[in-house]
C-alpha cells in the first residue's frame, strides 16, 4: 500500500468553518497581543517606548536611510499618523530627517546615535519578554512552536518574513512512531478523500506485518524528521518471487504532512527505499496507490516507475481506482 503527500479537501469530516476559523484567529490575536504586553508595550519591555515608536525605531535600525514612503508601508499607517509619529520620535532626539536628493519632495529618515542605543535596548528587551514565555517549554514544544510559525507565515503568505526551514533528515523510527504512521495516514485520508475505518484497519495491519516480520533486515522504514518532528514516513518490504518468479519489494506507506511539502521529502523517501532494495538483492519494487494521489504518482514516475495495471473499487467506502506499478532493477 503506498499513500502520498496530501491536502485537506473542501468538505472533508472534520474541516471548520470560515466563521470557526474567523473567530479561533481573534481568540489568538487577542491573547498574542497580550503576551507580548501590546496593550502596555512601554511597562512590558521596561522602556519609554510605545508600540509604535518601538516599531519605528525597528524598521529604522534595518538600514542607513529609510524614505517615508517605505516606511508607510512598513508600518501600515497613513501619512498623518506617520508625520505625527515622525516629529514625536525627533523631538526625542532619537532620528533625523533630511531632503531626498533623488527627489526634494521626499524625505529620508536615519537613526541617530541615541536612536541607535534606543533600538538595542528595544531588540534586547524585546528578546527577553519571548525568552521568559518560551524558556519553560521542553525543548521538543519549542520546535513545534517553530513549525507552527512557519506553517502560518506560509499559509498567510507572510512574504516579508524569512522563509521556513528547509531542512530534514531520514532515519528509522523511534518507539511510537509505527502508531503515529497508523493515525497519521487515517486522519489525512479522511479529511482528504473521506476514506473509512477499512483504510485505517488495513494500514495498521500493513505496520503489524512489519514489526512482526521475522527478517527484519529485508526490510526498512524511514521516518522524515523536520525540526524535531516526524513529517513523513516510507516502508519498504520483502513481497517474496512474485516478480517474474524473482524477488520483488513492496513499497508501501508513503506520507508527506501537508506544512512539509514542497521540500523534496517525499522523493527522498522514495529513493532511499528504492536505493535500499536495489542494495538488498531484490530484482525489483512493486507498489499499489490510488489514481487520486496525483504527487506520489509524479515521484513514482520520475524514478522510472511504471503503471502496470488499474481497478476501479470502493473498498474503503468511497468510489478510487487502485493502480499497481512496478520498477525494474
């Protein structure tokens, strides 16, 4: 059984609604904002700054000279509350303005020295308020908060930030993790294609078979870890002669979490359980997937897999068509 890197499909058991999310995000705005001390930003860092001026002097500090203009959309603000801003933050010595040569009707605005200090204070500051909140977390919470960061900047589209980690690592599984590819692949495959109990029972049957093989060294599985979490999951497994009378592997298993996606993962998966049959003597791999998994069936091609045959079924409560391809060593 091989599944594949998915998304969740409109309608799917389980999906919230607009409204749900809508007000799940401003239950988050509110009790963010209030961590970081938004609402009494000055008492909270242990400044004199506002929350704007402390914005201000942020994106000041990124360079030598800013026009207004840039600021503006930095800040989001209008020109009257950026004016008004800008005269404040002058008349506390903190930055200076002078005439744009490129264009005398704009200004470029620079940090002075004590704008300077003031922006290091603010970044030091700053750093320690999200080190008291993150400090006691265990360091496997600290991760999935990073991955959750970058889930939402992707998902938003929060392009100004840095992008995501990229990196990951494949490795076998650690204890628990044969039941994390069980659940996994049951909650994406509902939500996804409304695949019932019968997927579930048949991949922790797939996963009992494996633990249970009494040759464990022709056989593999390859957890995909990304900070510090499991994001993706391959087996690969001794199917017996069926290939021609010759050995043959089972590719089986195959998942990529949807917030790891576009990284490689899944085709590292695959390649490393077709580089490990190929090493372990068999004379090729097999595999079954569903016509629906669009992304695994590009990987499986590009690494020289062919379709060999295809069956309508509703063997998973739903209508699919079931495909069985094979590679050839």
């Amino acid at each position: 059984m091989t599944e594949s890197t998915i998304a969740s499909a409109a309608g799917a058991p389980g999906k919230p609604s607009t409204a749900d999310a809508v007000r799940r995000i401003r239950e988050f705005n509110r009790d963010y904002v209030r961590l970081v001390g938004a609402y009494d930003y000055a008492r909270r860092t242990g400044t004199p700054y506002s929350l704007p001026e402390a914005r201000l002097i942020y994106e000041l500090a990124g360079g030598e000279r800013t026009r207004t203009t840039e600021l503006r959309r930095a800040l989001d603000m209008d020109a009257g509350q950026l004016s008004r801003l800008l005269a404040q933050t002058e008349a506390a010595g903190l930055l200076v303005r002078e005439r744009d040569p490129a264009d005398s009707r704009r200004q470029l605005i620079s940090l002075t020295a004590a704008g300077r200090e003031a922006a290091a204070l603010l970044d030091a500051r700053s750093s320690e308020v999200i080190g008291e909140q993150i400090a006691k977390l265990p360091s496997a919470d600290r991760e999935r908060l990073l991955v959750a960061l970058d889930t939402v900047a992707r998902l938003l589209d929060l392009g100004h930030r840095a992008p995501p980690e990229t990196g990951f690592r494949l490795r076998p599984p650690k204890t628990g993790e044969l039941g994390w590819v069980v659940e996994r692949h049951a909650v994406r495959y509902a939500e996804a294609y409304g695949f019932g109990p019968a997927f579930e029972a048949l991949i922790a049957d797939c996963v009992a078979r494996f633990a249970a093989a009494p040759d464990q060294g022709r056989q593999a599985c390859w957890i995909a870890e990304r900070a510090g979490e499991p994001v993706g999951s391959v087996f690969c497994v001794d199917e017996g002669d069926t290939l021609d009378g010759r050995p043959a592997a089972r590719l089986r298993l195959l998942l990529v979490e949807p917030a790891a996606r576009g990284l490689g993962i899944g085709q590292a998966l695959v390649r490393e359980a077709v580089n490990f049959a190929r090493a372990g003597g068999y004379h090729g791999m097999v595999l079954w997937t569903n016509e629906v998994l669009t992304s695994a069936r590009r990987i499986y091609r590009s690494l020289g897999f062919t379709m060999v045959a295809g069956t309508p079924h509703t063997k998973f409560g739903v209508p699919a068509n079931g495909e069985d391809w094979e590679l050839r060593f």
